[in-house]
C-alpha cells in the first residue's frame, strides 16, 4: 500500500510534466501523419506541439497572478480616457460607412481589446471591476452590433426560421401548429423571449433578436468573470470575460446565426456559476434546477452538450477525490444528473422529429447503426481533411483564428494539473472537461456522424477554454520581471488575438480581409430584399435564385409560398440549361462575388465560387425574357412569358 501511494503521489505530482511530454509527440505524431498520410491536421499538430513545448520549458518560472502595481498609477487612467476616445473614433468610422467596413474599424477594434487587457492588470483583489466589466461589455456590443446590423437584413441561414416563428408568435399570440414549428412546436422558449421583446418595446424581429438573446448573449458573460474570480481572482475572470466576448465561435453564436442555442448558452453560464457558488444553498440550487428546466425547453443538441460537459465536471470530482482525497460531493452531484437524464430523456421520447420518429430515436439510431455496422459517411475529405488553393498568409490567419484559443487552453490545462492547481478540485475538473469535450467534439465526426453537429459545441466548450487560456496569459506574463514589459505584452497578445478572430469570414462577411474568394455574403441590402418583395407580390410560380439569396423570401410578399423557390446547381451552371418553367432572379453582385452553389450528386456538398459569365449571358436567349431590372437585381421568364 505505501508503494501504490508513494506512486500515486509521484503520478499526481508530475501529471503535468508527463500530459506536456505526451502532447508535444501527439503534435509530432498529428504533423508527420501530414507527410506520410498527406493528413490536413498539420496545424492542428503544430498548435498541440508548440503548446505543451512551450509549458514545458517554462513550467517552473510562472508566478501568480498579481497587479503590476501596488497602487494607482497614471497609466491606468491614461489608458481608461484612451479607451472611450478610440471607442468614439470607431463608431465614427462605422457609422460612415454603408455595407463596408474599412480596415481601420478593425484595427480599433484590436486596440480597444489590447487596452482593456492592459488596464486589467492593474486590477487588485477589492478593487471595483464594474468600470472595466462596463468597457468590456461596450466592445462586446460594438463587434456585434457592426456585424449585425451593417446590412438591413438578417445574418445566417437558421435565424431566418427562427425569426419566422417568432414573428408568427408575436402576430398571433400563439406558438404556431407543429406543421409550421416542426420540432420547434416543442422548444419555443427563445422564440417566445423574442416576440415578448419585441411586443414591449415595439420592435421588429430583427431588433427583438439582438435586444433579446444577443443582449443576453453578452451580459451573462458577467457570469464567466464570477467563475473566474472565485478560480483564481479578479484579474482572471476580467480576461476570462474579455476573451469570450472576442471568441469567433462565441460572436457566431450570440449575433450572426441567432437560434436557440445561443440562450442555451446563457443558462449553460448561469449553471456553471451556481455550481461553483462560492456559497452553494437553497438560492443556488433553485437557480440550478430552474436554469436547466428552462434549457431542456429551449434546445436538444446545445442541451445535450451541456450535459456532456456537466457529467464531466462531476466525474472530474470524482476522479479527484480518487486522486488526491478531496471532499465528495458524489450525493449532490449524482442526484442533480439524474434529474438532467431523466429530465432530458423524457422530454426527448415525447418530442417528434417526424410524425413516426422520436427526438431520442433520430439521435441515437445512426449510433447504433454506426456501432453495429460502422459507418458509409467517411469520406477522404473528413478524413485527410479538404485541401485549401488559399495563399500561405491566408491559410495562416485563417487557422489562427480557430487554434489561437485553444493553444492558449492547452497550456492552462497543463497548468491546472500542476502540483500546484491540481489540488483545488473546481480547476482540476474544468481541466478534465476541456480534454473530454475536445476530444468527443473531433472524435464523433471520425465515426461518421454528422447528426450530433460537433461544430456547433464550440460555443459552450469555449465557456471553459476562457478560463484557463485567461490563466494561462497571465501566467506567461508573468514572465516578464519587468512591470513597464507586461503591459506592452499583455497588449500585443490581446491585440492579435482579437484580429484574428473579428476579421474571419464567418464573422466578416461585408469586407473579409482573408479567404474573399471562398467567402459567401447572406446579408442583403435594401435594393436586393426589395427585388424579392416585389417579385413575389406578382408571381407565385417557382422562382430559382442562388444560395443564400434565397434566404431572402423571409422578406417575400406574405402570399408567395416560399416551397416554389428553389436555387442554382452545378448541372444548370454546367449545361446552361434550366429544366420547367421558373423565374429566374440573377443578382450582378453573383459574377464578383462567390455564392453557394448546390452539387446534387453529393449530399451537403457546396461549390463556392462565382456565377460565370457565360451562365449569366445565356438567359438573353430569345427564350427568355427581362421582366425585371432593378440595377442589382434581374429577372427572366422562360417563354417570354409576362407577370
């Protein structure tokens, strides 16, 4: 027995030293696979190997946190006037432009995230934080609001059914049936948040999204920095909360594809802050059970992630009190997952998908079939990964901005499983959850199934990569001796961090700054909503367009039927040829910009590039006749027939 436990010390007291060295020949392993294999990870490889290299050989040289200052500065108060003068200059900027913001806006934008990060430092433990949470909260509402409301129209493909019911909700008073809802007729919570939004305040659906859940989205971040106070102090929960509010995944969610996920992860955060109450009771544990009630309504998959990442935070407890003796909380904990999973399941086998299937049946049978069978959706792309024609610098920034995050969580995970960490269990199990999530978030697809969409967990894992990538920052700058070094350090990494997050495609959609040429625009402006009202208010056949512009039937004529539209493929961009009779809708933006368009031998497969000219040319065909021509928009009829 003295043996097993002076091993099991020896383990626990090394863990980090033993997963560093394990993950730097992971990385190795992941990039040789590149050459061997011609395995497209290689990034994901030189992220994981630099990662647990760099921890590695500067382990034994971080501090704890601490204020560069033992008192007030006249920096601090330089750098809180510099804030609010660069937040006004940025307004101005934006404010100026019209569909388009220049490369100055985003540079702001990166400063204005480098200051907070600086003034951050100088935060003690009773220091007031409000100033620098309100800072944090106005950059937050800047990024999104630039994004969202730079077009007229809505920004995403899912929104705009979720817009649809809400609307419905808020003309009629009533969920709408399920043949309208689908399986929404059993989630309506969000869309009921927004209707009573805009019912209050008198505002369209689109105001009634980003008031409601986008509103919600940025001020339960305030949740994330009591999560990370109670951790590991003020310092770490500000840049905690100051990273989630930059996160892409995160701005993605909350503003530019708004669905009820994005409220899932506002009750996920008020969750997670009552499970780490410094003062669990009654309060908290009303919170707990009314949070995860009002989710399990809101959500399915968001909520199953949800539990995933909670089962893991208790097995993490578990497995630390194995470890190193901590106190159990194994009761509580197992009787609050058992209300989850029975909760969970239940609502699952009662909520419809189809008329014949189950939301638990259409999850869980493609696992079993894949358990039993294997799986037929393993392709070489989702294997090797797609092959990318982007120049070097654009490949660069554009990984980046999806391994920048986790690079840093990495070293925070190793850090948190020190000898020094590891033994406060609130750590140890975010730690524990960051490699389990990561690991089913990558793991599932290779098994073939694309029901679970893994992608769409980013958001909520995000929630605890924060919290140990903000620790992780602190601890490299402590590096520095020097306090007139950290500022300048803490600036540069902030400041590159959020460039390559706010100037990624999924985001930056009106100026891209990387990939133009693979970036597709579903955000409209007025002239191209306008084609679509008009159009559909004098036709009611079939109307084919391209892919997003479709999403713009939302906008349609309240009596066009939005099944008669239909959108471009490969086939009738390679034959020129157009089947039946349609309208045609051919916007001139389609020959510079890249749009989506459908290959119908291949099931969720896009080709994203242009419309040609010679496609675009072919409808002056005596066969076809301009019946529109709004200067943006134009639209035939085969057969010279008129509307």
């Amino acid at each position: 027995m003295e043996t097993i436990k002076k091993c099991k010390e020896k383990f626990t007291g090394n863990l980090d030293t033993i997963l560093s060295v394990l993950g730097f020949n992971l990385g190795v392993f992941i990039v040789s696979l590149y050459y061997l294999i011609n395995l497209n990870q290689q990034d994901i490889g030189i992220a994981v190997l630099s990662a647990c290299l760099i921890y590695f050989l500067f382990r034994k040289k971080f501090k704890d946190e601490a204020p560069i200052s033992s008192g007030k500065y006249r920096l601090k108060n330089v750098l809180s006037l510099s804030f609010y003068l660069v937040f006004l200059i940025s307004i101005l900027i934006y404010s100026v432009n019209l569909y388009y913001r220049p490369i100055s806006y985003f540079i702001l934008i990166c400063v204005l995230a480098g200051i907070i990060a600086s003034e951050i430092l100088y935060v003690r433990k009773g220091d007031r934080v409000a100033p620098i949470l309100l800072q944090i909260f106005l950059l937050s509402i800047l990024i999104r609001a630039g994004i969202y409301y730079n077009f007229p129209s809505l920004m995403g493909y899912d929104a705009y059914f979720h817009a649809g019911m809400a609307k419905l909700i808020t003309d009629t008073g009533v969920v709408p049936p399920i043949e309208v809802s689908s399986k929404y007729f059993y989630y309506p919570l969000a869309h009921i948040f927004v209707s009573i939004t805009q019912l209050m305040g008198g505002l369209d659906v689109k105001d009634g999204f980003f008031y409601s859940i986008g509103f919600a989205n940025i001020f339960s971040t305030a949740g994330i920095y009591l999560i990370g106070k109670k951790l590991e102090g003020p310092q770490m929960g500000l840049l905690a909360a100051l990273l989630i509010n930059l996160n892409n995944h995160n701005i993605v969610t909350g503003i530019t594809n708004i669905t009820p996920g994005s409220l899932v992860l506002c009750y996920f955060i008020i969750i997670l802050y009552a499970i780490f109450s410094e003062k669990p009771g009654l309060v908290q544990a009303g919170l707990l059970l009314l949070a995860t009630i009002l989710m399990i309504l809101t959500h399915q998959l968001t909520t199953f992630v949800v539990f995933l990442a909670l089962v893991s935070i208790f097995a993490g407890k578990y497995l630390h009190n194995l470890l190193y003796g901590s106190s159990s909380t194994a009761v509580a904990s197992f009787n609050y997952i058992l209300f989850f999973v029975i909760s969970l399941q239940t609502y699952w086998m009662f909520t419809y998908v189809t008329p014949d299937t189950s939301f638990f049946e259409m999850i869980f049978k493609p696992l079993i079939d894949v358990l039993h069978a294997g799986s037929s959706y393993s392709s070489e792309e989702l294997i090797l990964g797609p092959a990318t024609n982007q120049d070097s610098l654009e490949t660069l920034i554009l990984h980046i901005s999806y391994l920048a995050l986790p690079f840093f969580a990495i070293g925070g995970v190793l850090a948190w499983f020190s000898r020094r960490d590891a033994e406060k269990i609130d750590k140890f199990s975010i730690a524990l959850v960051v490699a389990i999530l990561y690991g089913l978030a990558y793991g599932i697809p290779l098994l073939g199934m694309r029901n679970f969409l893994t992608t769409r967990w980013f958001p909520l894992i995000a929630v605890f990569l924060v919290l140990v990538a903000a620790s992780y920052i602190l601890k490299l700058v402590s590096l520095f001796n020097s306090k007139k070094a950290k500022i300048p350090a803490v600036f540069i990494i902030l400041l590159l961090f959020s460039f390559v997050m706010v100037t990624t495609p999924g985001i930056n959609k009106d100026n891209p700054l990387v990939g133009k040429e693979t970036t597709v625009r579903n955000q409209f402006k007025n002239i191209e909503i306008q084609a679509v009202k008009t159009l559909s208010g004098v036709y009611s056949g079939n109307i084919l367009m391209d892919s997003p512009y479709d999403s713009c039937l939302f906008y349609r004529d309240s009596g066009y039927d939005a099944n008669n539209a239909t959108y471009f493929n490969t086939q009738q961009i390679e034959s020129r040829e157009i089947s039946g009779d349609s309208m045609i809708l051919l916007r001139r933006s389609a020959l510079k910009e890249p749009i989506s368009i459908n290959d119908p031998n291949r099931y969720g497969v896009n080709i994203i590039k242009p419309l040609p000219i010679d496609f675009f040319n072919s409808f002056e065909a005596p066969e076809y006749s301009l019946v529109y021509d709004n200067a943006e928009v134009l639209a035939y009829l085969k057969e010279s027939k008129e509307v």
